[in-house]
C-alpha cells in the first residue's frame, strides 16, 4: 500500500462528513403548503421581545401577545432549568392563521433552522380531552418551548460547527422520540399551570388501562411510537411521558437536565446514547425501564368493574365516539380498531345490530375526505331517533381543516345531507330538529352558534371575546337552554346558557367535568373525575347537586341516557373500549335524599349577565386578578375581563331595602372568587408573564435572504479512476438561505476537482409567494470523468385537498467527449411535463390498508428528443386497489394493480422493464442481465424505466407496456423492542414478520409476455424510533423460456 493511498483513509470520519454537509444544501417549501398560504394570505408583522421572535398575522395581533406572554414564563423558566447557562438564540416562532390543528418544533438542519410553528386555534375535541383547551395555544406552546430549549442546548464540537456552517444539526435530536416527547409532555402541566395531559383523567385511564392489561409486565418497546397497543396516542407520547415522570420522581428533574447537557456536548450524538444514560444516572435506559416496570407491578392495583356495570359491545375498538337516542334505547358507535376500520354502527336496544357501515369514500369526487372518531364531535340522535348528527373534521382544497355536520338516516347509515364551512366542533340537535348547536371557535375565542338547518342562518348565542375554551353542548328538552362544559384555570366545569341568554356556573371546581346530556328538563347525566377517575355522574340543575352513578375501572367517556333509568357509556378496557350501561336509580335517589346545604355556593342563584351573555357590559380591562407574587414568576396578563361588583349575592345583600330585615349574618365570602359557582361566567385569567415588546413591526419580504443560513466548505480526496491508487483533491463550498417566511429561497453548490480541472456548479431557487403553488428552478453545470451535463428545471407544484400536482419544464444537455473512437456526441431532451395522483382509502394497523383506491397519471412531451428530429412522448397510467383480506384474520390484505407505459415516437429499446432491484441486495443467484446498454445518444440524463416484480435481475426493452400484479399479504405481529443495541447503536423495535405471495405479468410492445408468481418473507424493524428497515427474502419463478428461479436476500431503507 502505497503511502499516498493511506493519506487519502486517514481522515475518513470527517471526510464522510463534509461529503455529507456538502449534499445539504437544498430548496424546498419551508412550511406545509396550508401553512405557507397563511402567510402569503395575511398582512404578516414581526414582534420582538426579550427572548422570542414572533411572525403573525396582523389580525391575530391579541392573540400572539397573549402567546408571548404565556411562552416567555415558560422559556424563562426552561432555561433556568437547563445546565449551561450560555446566552441562547430568541426562540423563532411562527403563529398561523390557517386551521391545521397541529404545533411543532422543527430541529435546526442544513438549509433550515430551527423554529416553532403553532396555530391559532385548535378545533378537534381530542385537545378537549387531553386538557387542552382548543384556544389554550399559550398552553401548547409551552409544550412545544420544551423542545425548543432542549435542541438549544449544543456545547462542544457541535456548537462550533454549527457557528461556523450557520447549523447542521443538534445532537438533542438523537435522544429519540419518547424522550422528547415524554420530556415535553411532562413539564406540560409543570410550567406555572395545572393543564394538559399530565392533569387529563383521559390521558392517566388510558395509560392506566395499559398497565393493567399487562400486568406491569411492559418492554422498551411500549416507548416506541409505533407500538399498537398505545393507539391512537403513541407509546413516544404515553409511555414517555409516564416514564420521565418516574424518573424526575426518583431522581430528581435536574438529571434530566443533565442528561440534556450530556448528549449536547457528545461527538458523536447517535452513537451509545444509553451510555450517556448511564454516566448520569448510573443505569442504562434499559435497566431503569425494568426498574420502571418494577415500580409499576409493586403499585397495581386491579380494578374491576361492579357488578352494576354492564358489558353492551365487548370490543368497541381503540377510538370510539358514541351516541345513543333515550326512546328507543338504539345507540350509535363510531369506532375504529386495529383490526377494523373506521365504522358507523347503529344498534339496537336489545343488541342487534342495524347496520355498520364504512365511511371513507373512494371515488374521485367525494364529497368527504377524512372519516374518523377522532376527528368526530357532537354526535347525536334527533329527538324522534330518525336522524344521526354528527360533526367530523375534514380538510378543504388547501389541506388545512374544516369541519362538516353531517346529517346520517339512523335506519341505513346513508348520509343524506352535509352542511359545510363550520369552524369548531360539534353540539346536539333542537328539540324540533330545525336547528343545530355548535362550537364555533373563531381566533382564540370558542363560542356557541345556533346553525339554521333550513336556511343555514347561524345565530351566536354566546359573546365570548378571547381566550375561551367550550366542549360541545347539550340543548334541554323544551330547546330553549344549553348546558356546555367551559374551561377555567382549574379545568372544566359547566355552564348553563337560560333562554334569556343569560349564563350561570353548574360546577366550579375544575374536576373535569364534561360531556353533559340531558335526562329530563331538570336532571343532568355528565363525566366528572372521582379519584383521579373520569366516572358518570347525575345533577339536578335547580339544586346543583351531584351524584355518581358508576365506579368504572379506569375512564368513561361520552355518556349517553338510555331511558329514564340507564345510561350508556364507553369504558376503558384494557388496551381498548366496551360499550357498557350502569343503572341511574341509586343515584337519582341520592340526589332526592341529599338535605339542601347552607353554604351560599351550593343554593341556587340567579342568572346573571356575564361576558359570556350577547349584549352585556364587559367590566374594566384592569380588573382580573394578579399573581406577581407567585414564586413561579408567573402573573395574571392585564386586559381580562373580571366580575362586576353589582350581582353577586354579597352585593345584594348589603343593598339598602324599605322594609328593615332582622339581621342575619351572611355566609362568608368564597377564599377563592374564581371557585365561586354564583360568581359571573367570564373567561379564565391568561397565565403569563408580563412581556416587554422591544418592536412590533410588518415583515420585510426578504429578511434574511442575503445572510446565508448555511454556509459550508468542504474538501476531500478520492482515489482515481484510473489507477486506483493516487488519489485526487475534490474542493468546494454550499450555500443555502432563504427569508424568515420561506417565500424565497436558494441554494448553492460549487465544486472543483483536480482530476477535470473543471468547476460543476448546481443553482437552485424556489418561491412561495404564489403558494398554495409553489415555483422551484434550478440550474446546473455537472462535470463527470467523461462528459459534462448542463441540467434546468422550471416546475410548479401544489396539493389539491390530498392529492398532489406538478407541472413543468425538463431540460437535459449532455456532452460526451470525444474520443479516438468517436466524435463529441451531444444528446438532448427539452419538453413540458405535468403529474398527479390520486389516492383514497383506509386501513387497520394490523392489516394495513383494507380499503383502497389509486390513481396516478403523468405525460412529458419532448420536441426533437436526443437531438434527432423526432418528437418523443411519455404517458403513463397506474391505477391500484386494496380489499381486506381472509374473513376472520384482521392482519392481511390484498393489492391488485395495473401500469400502463407509452412512448410515442420513441426510438426502438428506450423503455427499460424489469432490472430494477427492490432495494440493497446481498444475495442473489442469478447475475444482472440486459439486452445491452442504450446508445449514448439515449443517455441524455433521465431514464424511462418500469419496475417488474420477479425480473429483478433482467431488463426488457420496449416502447410501451402493460403490467399487471397482485399481492396478498399476511402480517405476524411482534411488537416488541430494546431500548438499545448492544449499548452503542439506538434503540431498536421489531413491529412484523410478513409473509407475501405475489404474481406479475407484463406485455411488452403488444407482442411479448412475461409473468412470474413467487413470495417473499420480511422482517420490518425501526432503529432510533426514526429509521425504518426492513430485511426480505424473496422467491420469484418465471415463466419465460430460459429464465430460471430467482432467490433474493437484501433489505429496504
């Protein structure tokens, strides 16, 4: 080995890695398209403060002083927490107008850097449940401030680089899925507020649900978001969380920040993260996970259910909505489960089932998009159980969420009429049926809106100006009041809106109290937490008095009276929900033998007129209650609304009267007025800091576009091709920015190598401003050992609802020097192309896709292709089916498909079928063959090529081509996983072993046929929560004359 061949090894490490950084300048969209179009749509300022740099919408402007004031206390008091105390970057963030129900933190990487994006509002009942109200956005940003501030902290190598370069990456990003998630989802409800999951009995009887079912008895793998048994909310996000509380109660939160420190100072981030564990706190992650699991099995308690609850649907799926009609007793189930897809499912009184139907449409034309209980509020009978109501979220042309009532004939599960446009969630029907009343969340203010059926008027019936939250509600019997649930500082309570408008509290504790429905025009049947339990509970409304009705192992869920005699209710068991039923007689004789209290909080009061009431007269901005001394620092934000002085009972009673009343002494005030059940319906106080706005400006359309936000030089040596021994120096620089909102941005590439002694140059620039489309052009001089490629690109592309559109113009010059054998040949392809694809369908975790649907369709023209006079054409159509599989299996499915390929006036051989390996392959019998390899005057850069199953190996040549396949597939599920690879490499989970028969067959050129039939063994595993693989075995035998059998060992990444 010669000594300069040695030189060019000796830096292999950092040569991988500036091989790496130098493929990472890139264009792409910087935000989700229904994102991006928000900011193209809205007049969009800059607020600066001492420690965030915020992007909204010049109408939102409350709102994000509202955010700002409740997210600085959080940063301020993350960062206090953390190990370096170095001066960190103002946390980015970006507060959308668009209505996508989501928030996420994106990590800094090459041509990105870090920010936050969030919405305005919320408006999926789901947050409801996990104690988030749908305005809470200050609350979720918190949440997402935990990421933020855990990413910040790089120390080291990595700081160093990523100040020189403008960011790679930060190596907190590798403590995987469930730490950061458990992490954030833990100081949730740690950061100066109760909220969230860590105080929603939904979320502890679905973790709790988990636990008993197995016993204690857990794996690593229930860390992994894709572990089943934790559907719908991921085992990343429950098991996380529950985990990072064990240890923040064990060892204390400061190693959890330490830990932070730790994996932000490492080399090589990826690598022995469970080390990393161990140097902290003496244990590896797996250790303390079984010390975990131990933890768990000491404190089980086993909780049955009393023999007053019964068992109506065994298995009601992992995610269920119910509804039931108290005449007839028939109830109405919206259930998906890991072995059923979604389903509408209407029963009767006795059990029988009236019908379950699907509800996601295939057909192009549909007029609904997404189906799901999770996305499905408000379901409710009409009074005389003929029609089924229910609100679903959807998604609208720009793929941001909107919300359609749907009206469903209760006999057939035809859905026969829609009302679009509503912005919320669901409610109840009038007593008349002509009317719906709803959520409608509009800013960061939730109010309720009675919907005209008829004439689809909407009339507000509530006057709640900013930052309230309301579940859905529940209309009276005569259909003049409604009763809703109403988030506070402590949590829900109820609500009950008088026919005059007029509100007035029916709780004020804060003990989650949701779900109301009637029972009679008195009594109310509603969820409310006992024991850290959501469980059925009675009211009478003239008394308040409350009464529980069930004692249910873990969690209720939507409550529904049966009669005058029984409710109804989803019951958390074990891993997924029952329908069960529990009588109402003990606890309605409670509620009748309960003795009228003394206090003044539990008699009845009047209605008052409160904010919350149209018309009325909202009290000073300067009147809420502070907390500047809370130790937390956090204080009251000034401009809420607070109580009148006049109105409360205290008041009345010292108003002077004519006739003099003998002297009483009146009960004494509430401690707290935000607990007082006769005090005024106002929106909850903002938990914030008082924030400083250092400038509130419009944005400046190209803000940072010229200071680079990725800058790097790379160099490296390579062997040369033509001893393989001398090696050659390869140098350059990439350059990537774009401005603060993504409408413009670029990328730069230049590269020289001592070999050509030519630079390549590759350009791009891609523009949002016309976004939801979203324009992307690019240049490039690339020169190669024996050619040099000129490359441009102009395309346009955007998303219609869910299906995806490009269109555009190619064009490829390439250059082959001439040679003793040949002159210089040059080759061309210039033309326009357009694609799109269509898909629609739903599947089951286990089984996969059941019910399925896809089209795709592209087309290029291209005039005086290869530099030749004719004009070559290229259309392609696929389409593709799903159907479930074996009756009574639930893991398998079945895939039926057909590709049709045409290249008019296309030269003899240019379209290659077949040859194409599925992935890295280790093993094969056979040696790759081919006709031969094209003419180089049909090398212009761009290959026209098909996939065929089982001609892996071979390649046919054609103008044209029809292709057919079909697959079964059957899945063995594992779901099991370690926290780490032999204690260096990430965590890995097995999810399947899948087993697939499969047969193919093609005609090429309308003249020669290929088929093969076969099957194939897979294992699919994921490494570090993030990267999928997968290891295969295939079968394959062929048809054709003078093929053999084809065996296949390799994997797919």
């Amino acid at each position: 080995m010669s000594a300069s061949s040695g030189s060019a090894r000796q830096p292999a490490l950092l040569a991988c890695l500036l091989l790496l950084t130098s493929g990472c300048a890139f264009v792409a969209p910087r935000f989700p398209q229904n994102v991006q179009a928000s900011f193209a749509r809205d007049d969009m300022h800059k607020l600066t403060t001492r420690s965030m740099e915020l992007y909204y919408p010049a109408q939102l402007r409350a709102t994000a002083l509202r955010v700002a004031a409740r997210m600085e206390g959080c940063v301020d008091r993350l960062r206090a927490d953390t190990w370096s105390k170095a001066e960190r970057k103002r946390v980015l963030v970006y507060l959308t107008s668009a209505d996508f129900n989501n928030a996420y933190v994106q990590s800094e990487f090459a041509s990105t850097p870090q920010q936050m994006v969030l919405p305005q509002h919320m408006t999926l009942e789901q947050f409801n449940l996990l104690g988030l109200g749908e305005t809470d956005i200050g609350d979720v940003a918190c949440h997402e401030s935990v990421h933020y501030v855990q990413m910040q902290q790089v120390g080291g190598l990595w700081n160093t680089l990523n100040t020189l370069s403008g960011g790679l990456f930060q190596p907190n990003i590798f403590t995987e899925s469930w730490f950061l998630e458990g992490l954030a989802t833990y100081y949730e409800g740690r950061l100066g507020k109760d909220t969230g999951r860590p105080y929603s009995p939904v979320w502890r009887g679905w973790w709790e649900g988990v636990v008993q079912a197995r016993r204690g008895e857990l794996n690593a793998g229930y860390l992994s978001p894709e572990h089943r048994a934790l559907e719908p909310f991921g085992g990343n996000y429950l098991t996380g969380m529950n985990f990072v509380e064990y240890l923040a109660r064990t060892y204390g939160e400061k190693l959890l920040w330490k830990l932070v420190e730790e994996q932000g100072n490492s080399i090589l981030p990826p690598i022995a993260v469970t080390l990393r564990f161990k140097r902290v706190y003496g244990k590896d992650i797996g250790t303390l996970f079984s010390e975990y699991e131990e933890s768990l099995q000491k404190n089980l308690q086993v909780r049955e259910r009393p023999a007053t609850q019964q068992v109506l649907v065994p298995d009601a799926g992992y995610f269920s909505r119910l509804a039931a009609n108290p005449r007839d007793g028939s109830t109405a189930l919206l259930s998906v489960g890991r072995e059923q897809i979604t389903r509408l499912t209407v029963r009767e009184r006795d059990g029988r089932e009236r019908f379950s139907r699907p509800l996601v449409r295939l057909l192009p034309g549909r007029r609904w998009v997404l189906a799901s209980p999770s996305l499905a509020s408000g379901m409710t009978f009409s009074r005389d159980g003929a029609w089924l109501y229910l609100v679903s979220a959807d998604v609208d042309q720009l793929g941001s969420y909107t919300a359609k009532l749907w009206r469903v004939d209760a006999r057939t599960g035809d859905v026969v009429r829609m009302w679009d446009g509503l912005e919320g969630m669901g409610g109840d029907i009038s007593e008349d049926g002509r009317s719906y009343v709803f959520v409608e969340v509009r800013g960061d203010a939730a109010n309720l809106v009675r919907l005209d059926l008829e004439s689809g008027q909407r009339e507000r019936l509530t006057d709640f100006r900013a930052h309230t939250a309301l579940g859905p509600p529940a209309t009276s019997p005569e259909g003049q009041r409604q009763v809703f649930p109403l988030s506070g500082v402590e949590g829900w309570d109820l609500v009950l809106r008088e026919p005059d408008g007029s509100l007035r509290w029916l709780t004020r504790d804060g003990l989650f109290n949701y779900s109301p429905r009637w029972l009679d025009a008195d009594h109310l049947a509603f969820l409310r937490e006992h024991e850290g339990r959501l469980q059925v509970h009675v009211m009478t409304v003239s008394t308040r008095r409350i009464a529980r009705v069930t004692d249910a192992p873990h969690l209720t869920m939507d409550v529904a009276p049966v009669g005058g005699d029984f409710v109804v209710f989803l019951n958390r068991d074990g891993t997924n929900l029952s329908v069960d039923s529990a009588p109402l007689t003990q606890a309605l004789a409670q509620l009748q033998a309960t003795p009228e209290p003394p206090t003044a909080t539990a008699s009845v009061a009047p209605a008052v007129p409160s904010a919350g009431a149209p018309g009325t007269v909202e009290p000073p901005a300067d009147s809420g209650p502070g907390a500047a001394g809370d130790p937390e620092g956090f204080v009251s934000f000034p401009g809420q609304t607070g109580p009148s002085d006049g109105g409360t009972p205290e008041a009345l009673a010292q108003a002077p009267t004519e006739v003099p009343a003998p002297p009483v002494t009146p009960p004494p005030p509430p401690t707290d007025p935000a607990s007082d059940v006769n005090g005024p319906v106002v929106p909850p106080v903002v938990v914030g800091r008082d924030v400083t706005v250092l400038s509130d400006e419009p944005y400046s359309t190209l803000e940072g576009f010229l200071i680079p936000n990725y800058r790097v030089p790379y160099f490296y040596t390579v062997p040369s091709n033509i001893d393989g021994e001398d090696p050659y120096l390869v140098a350059g620089v990439a350059i990537a920015g774009q401005d603060r909102l993504g409408f413009h941005a670029y990328s730069l590439l230049l590269t020289y190598d001592t070999q050509e002694e030519q630079p390549s140059l590759s350009f791009a620039y891609g523009n949002a401003q016309l976004s939801p489309f979203y324009l992307q052009l690019s240049a490039s001089r690339i020169r190669d050992t024996d050619r040099t490629d000129l490359q441009g690109t102009l395309f346009a592309t955007r998303t219609f609802w869910t299906t995806p559109v490009s269109f555009g113009i190619l064009a490829l010059d390439r250059r082959f020097d001439a040679t003793d054998r040949r002159p210089q040949l040059i080759t061309r392809l210039i033309g326009p192309e357009v694609a799109a694809s269509y898909f629609a369908g739903e599947g089951t975790s286990y089984g996969g896709t059941q019910r399925g649907l896809g089209l795709s369709l592209s087309g290029a023209v291209y005039p005086k292709a290869f530099s030749l006079d004719s004009t070559v054409g290229d259309v392609r159509l696929g389409v593709e089916g799903y159907l479930g599989g074996l009756p009574f299996t639930g893991k398998d499915n079945f895939q039926v498909s057909a590709v049709g390929r045409y290249l008019p006036g296309a030269p003899n051989g240019l379209l290659e079928v077949g040859g194409i390996l599925p992935g890295e392959v280790f093993f094969t019998n056979r040696d790759s063959t081919e006709p031969g390899p094209l003419p180089l005057q049909l090398q212009p850069g761009l290959a026209f090529s098909e996939y065929l199953r089982g001609y892996e190996d071979h390649t046919f040549r054609a103008r044209n081509v029809l292709i057919a396949n079909a697959r079964y597939r059957y899945r063995f599920i594992v779901d099991y996983g370690w926290a780490s690879t032999l204690w260096l490499l990430p965590s890995l989970f097995v999810s399947q072993f899948e087993l697939e028969g499969f047969g193919s067959i093609a005609r090429t050129d309308n003249r020669s046929n290929h088929g093969a039939v076969g099957g194939s063994a897979t294992l699919r595993l994921t490494v570090g929560q993030a990267y999928a693989l997968a290891f295969f075995y295939q079968y394959a035998r062929r048809f054709d004359n003078g093929f053999g059998d084809l065996h296949l060992v390799g994997m797919t990444f």
